[in-house]
C-alpha cells in the first residue's frame, strides 16, 4: 500500500495560499503619478466643456485631488501647475496660488514651463491681492475659505479676491486660530500681511480676549486720592491769595487797608499760611 499524498499537498496549497496573500495585505498603497496626472487631464477637461457651474467646479475639484497625488508621488511641475489651473477653474484663488508656488519648487525652467508660469501669474495673481499669514509659531494647517492650502505652501502668499476670507490654522503645538482676513477692492496687486496669532485650548479666541476682564490700571492711571483733591483746592486757593496778597503789593501804601491795616497784615499771614500749606501737601501727595 503507497503512502497516500493528501496532506503534504494540502499543508502545500495552503502554503502557498499564504505565500501569494500575504504580500497583498502587508504591501502598501502606491500612487502613479502618471496615472493620477492622466485622471486630472480627464476631469479638466470634463470642467472646461461643462455647462452647469455645479459640474464644472465638481469636476475642476476631482481633477485638482488627482493632480496634487501625482505631484506629491513624484510627478513633474505639470502636475502641480495643474492643480494650479484646475483650483483657480474650481473657484479657488488662495489653492491655485499654492500649487503656483508648488509648481515653481519643481520646475525645470524649460520654455514649456516659462510659458507656463507668465500665462498663470497674470491669471492668478494680477487682477487680486495677495495675503502672507505671519504665524506666532511654527503652523501645521491652514484653510483659507474652507480649502485646506498644501503643507509646503503654508509659509508663501496666496491670492485673494476682494472681501471677507475665513481663515482656519492650526499649530505644531496644537494652537488653533479662527478669522477673517477682508481684502478692499481696491488691494488687487498689493501685498498685505496678516497675523495668525495661535491659541491653547481652553483660551479665548483673540476677539475674545479681555472682554468681561477688568485689568488693574497702570501707574499713573489711578484715581484721585484725597490727598490729591486737596492739593488741587489748596493750589486754587493759594493762587487766589497770591492774587489778593498782589493786589496790596501794588497798592502799596495808597491801599486805605494796606500794610499798615489789621486786614492787610491778615491777607499776608494767611498768604504765607496758604504757601507753607499748599507746599506740605503737595510734597506728601508725592
């Protein structure tokens, strides 16, 4: 009788099984930049010939998300430089200016690029205003008008139309910051920096700060004492008596009620009072 072969072919198959599954499950996920850089072609050019504005920004966003994986993975400026176009089509200056910059970082400065790079500053660029967020601490994200800008660009103008942006950060250290950055319609062209100042959880937002606080004032900024009232009525008088007292200096002896009068010899000693007085109190009121 043959040994028979059932369970060493058995324990083999499911061997083999493992051996042919196992890489499938523990191999990571790749990305062809070619291939992702061919899908956005497509959804470009579904978005250029799209009627409905709802289809064309749908569109110009798919092809937005499958250039910016192919320049990510290692693709050419043009992958960026189509993210660029496809944002700004989608309605996104503040994107498109991102991958613009993108785009630069990769770029080979062949003519086709050149081209490239006069044709998207005018389109991106000239007719709006650029804004470049200066962070109180090294920024991990940031959105502008709810699109989150690309980690490499987080630190590089983008281009805004005119009127109020929502701005949406987040730090390193995990700050948060929320906003509003207003562009005039006047401002296309020009630079303006706008401070993104980040927060601890559990703090008040920056608008918020202070409000129902009262604060202890500063030197110099406290109410009047006392003895501060009465240094202001003992000046006022003083000045007074100084004025009457004058007034029996220039008269002199011509005054019925001058030197030589019991009222005359009463107003210089309470002058001289009111000096001696004022002159006490202002040194302690000090």
């Amino acid at each position: 009788m043959r040994p028979t072969l059932r369970a060493p072919v058995f324990f083999a198959v499911a061997f083999a099984a493992l051996a042919h599954t196992a890489p499938l499950r523990a191999a990571p996920t790749t990305v062809d930049p070619n291939a992702e850089a061919a899908l956005g072609d497509r959804e470009l050019a579904s978005a250029k010939v799209s009627a409905l504005p709802e289809d064309r920004v749908a569109h110009a966003r798919a092809a937005a998300e499958h250039y910016a994986a192919s320049a990510l993975s290692g693709g050419s400026w043009k992958s960026a430089a189509g993210a660029a176009e496809a944002n700004l089509l989608a309605g996104s200056p503040p994107l498109a200016s991102a991958w613009y910059w993108l785009a630069s970082d990769t770029s080979d400065y062949s003519d086709a690029y050149l081209v490239w790079q006069q044709r998207a500053l005018d389109d991106i660029f000239t007719s709006r205003a650029t804004v470049t967020f200066q962070y109180s601490e090294p920024p991990k994200t940031l959105e502008v008008d709810g699109r989150q800008i690309p980690e490499l660009a987080l630190q590089r103008p983008v281009a805004v139309d005119p009127g109020d942006h929502a701005v949406v950060a987040s730090s390193e250290s995990g700050g948060t910051f929320r906003g509003k950055v207003r562009v005039g319609s006047n401002e296309a062209g020009r630079t303006k920096f706008f401070s993104v100042a980040f927060v601890r959880a559990g703090t008040a937002p920056e608008d918020e700060v202070g409000k129902n606080v009262q604060y202890p004032r500063r030197p110099g900024e406290e109410g009047m004492s006392v003895l501060q009232i009465i240094n202001v009525v003992a000046t006022v008088t003083l000045a007074t008596g100084i004025a009457v007292g004058g007034s029996y200096l220039l008269y002199g002896t011509e005054n019925p009620r001058g030197f030589g009068s019991p009222e005359g010899v009463a107003v210089i000693v309470t002058e001289l009072s009111l000096i001696a007085a004022g002159t006490v109190i202002a040194i302690v009121g000090d």
